[in-house]
C-alpha cells in the first residue's frame, strides 16, 4: 500500500469544539497536501472548509447530530451542511431510539437524512461502545433498509472508539451493500491496517499526519523476514548508490529470527530480483517495496 493510496482512505478529523478557523484552515491545507479523502468537521465549520477545498480534492464531511444522535431536527442540520457545501453527511444514530427497540423512529431519523443529502453520501455512527452485538447488527441493517451509504464505529467522544471485531462485525452485517468506517483511537499505522483488514473502506483520524508519515518511515526502515531457523540472507553485488546490507537478528514470538536490513531504496535500473520488504505480523497486510535483496538456503 502506497501513501497515496493509505490517504485515500482517510477522512482527516477535527470535531474539537474549540477548533477555531486558523485550525480548519490548517485542516484543509493538510488534507489538500497529504491527499486525504475528505475533512471531517462540524456543521459550524462547513462553509469555510468549502470556500477553501472548492477547487481541491479533499470533500467537505459534516457530522449530524453529533456527538450524541439526541436531537429530532437532523433532517434540518443535514438540509443546511449540504446547501453550504458537505460532499458527505456523518450522522450519529438515536442511540436511545435503538436501544428501547423504537426501529421504525431510528429508521425515520435516518432516511430524513438521506433524503435531505440531496444524493450525497450518508454514514450512520453506530457508538458501538454502547451497543450489545445483537443491537449492532441490527443498526447496520437499519442503516442498510432506510437508504445510508455506511455504517461507522463511533464518534471519538463516548466511552470508546473503534474495534477490529466490530469493524469485522459491521462488514459481516452489511457484505458489499455498505461501506464500513472505523472511526475513534485509530492513531498509529498498524491499527489504521488492522481496521482496513477487518473491513474498513474508510477511516476517521485526528492523528492523520502521524499514520501517513509512520507508512513513509517504514518505506526506509523496511525488513524482511529471512529464516526462522535455516534460512539466511546473503548480500548481492548492486549498482544502486550507497546499498547497504546489514544483518542483525531479534527475538520473534516463539523462535528467534534472522532478520536483514537495506538501508536504501532499489534503483529502478538495477536488475537484482525483487522482494517485499515489510509486512503486518498480526494482519500479513504487505506494504510493498523494493530493495536489492537475494537470499541464499544455508544448513545451521
């Protein structure tokens, strides 16, 4: 996975309700500069964040009523963030409404949503921390009958943020007919690919910046799994400027094992055989890239 291609992924956030202009000035720059898919924010800021992303990439996204889902005017709130320029809608669902089994009130809320988006996009914050399984499920196939286009974890403001087994819950309730969000505490880049591969389509950051630039780190801290008992790599003649080969090892879980480092990254021109370099221990997701590295079979 490439940077651009992580970034495309994520909705850059800030839903602090002291957030000021300079910050959502910095917001869409950032977005615009990263490659980021969209800004989330709060309907006060929408209008801004238009004017300043209206010849840009990066959409505007508003939350709806946020962070709580409890009030009855969303279809209103939703009306004015589209007219002021929300490309997508992030729409928190009435939680209490769930949870009392009131389903023909939560769908209500959520299909005067969509239909004020004016065809825009529609995600349905669950609040997942408050939910049972059985209620999750049960708001994503709400959430699927009453017309939203996702179903996102949380809101970042209860008593807590995205899981990968609700993440890979929503995706099972939903299939293909949804997207699946993550959204809350997703602040590194191995959590950020733990959400991708339990399902998310898209992910809700503040520490956005942070995750793209661990990605682009660990293009030149790449290491590759040689052996775990009898395979060690071997450096190889390369004409790439300043290659460097330099074994170590380190403990792994279970077994020790070798490990080697390249310190630079493979000329396009140089013919030596490729091999990743990087991968997710916990969710074998590969980063790709490509440095000067031949391995040799010895017996130890």
């Amino acid at each position: 996975m490439t940077r651009s291609e992580l970034a495309s992924f994520i909705d850059h956030t800030l839903l602090k309700p002291d957030a000021v202009p300079d910050d959502i000035e910095r917001l869409c720059e950032e977005a615009i500069r990263y490659g980021f898919y969209s800004v989330c924010i709060n309907p006060l800021w929408v209008s801004l964040a238009s004017e300043i992303l209206r010849e840009s990439r990066p959409i505007v996204c508003s939350v709806i009523g946020f962070p709580l889902g409890a009030i009855n005017c969303m279809g209103e709130e939703a009306v004015k963030a589209v007219d002021l320029g929300a490309g997508e809608l992030d729409m928190v669902i009435p939680i209490g409404h769930l949870k009392s089994g009131y389903i023909k009130k939560t769908a209500e809320c959520i299909q005067d949503v969509v239909r004020a988006s004016s065809g825009n996009p529609v995600k349905v914050i669950l609040e997942t921390c408050l939910l049972t399984d059985e209620e999750k499920v049960l708001a994503c196939r709400i959430a699927m009958d009453s017309g939203a286009s996702w179903v996102k974890t949380s809101t970042g403001f209860s008593s807590g943020g995205a899981t990968v087994s609700d993440v890979a819950l929503m995706r099972s309730a939903v299939g293909k007919a949804l997207g699946v969000k993550a959204s809350g505490g997703i602040r590194t880049l191995t959590v950020a690919l733990e959400m991708i591969g339990a399902g998310a389509g898209r992910l809700g950051c503040s520490g956005s910046i942070d995750i793209i630039e661990s990605l682009n780190a660990a293009w030149h801290r790449s290491y590759r799994i040689i052996s775990a008992g009898n395979w060690r790599g071997q450096p190889v003649a390369c004409s790439c400027p300043g290659s460097q080969f330099v074994p170590y090892s380190r403990s792994g879980r279970g077994s020790d094992r070798q490990y080697h480092k390249n310190e630079s990254r493979h000329d396009n021109h140089c013919n030596n055989d490729y091999q990743p370099v990087f991968q997710s221990r916990l969710l074998h997701l590969q980063i790709t890239s490509y440095f000067c590295i031949s391995t040799e079979r010895l017996q130890v």
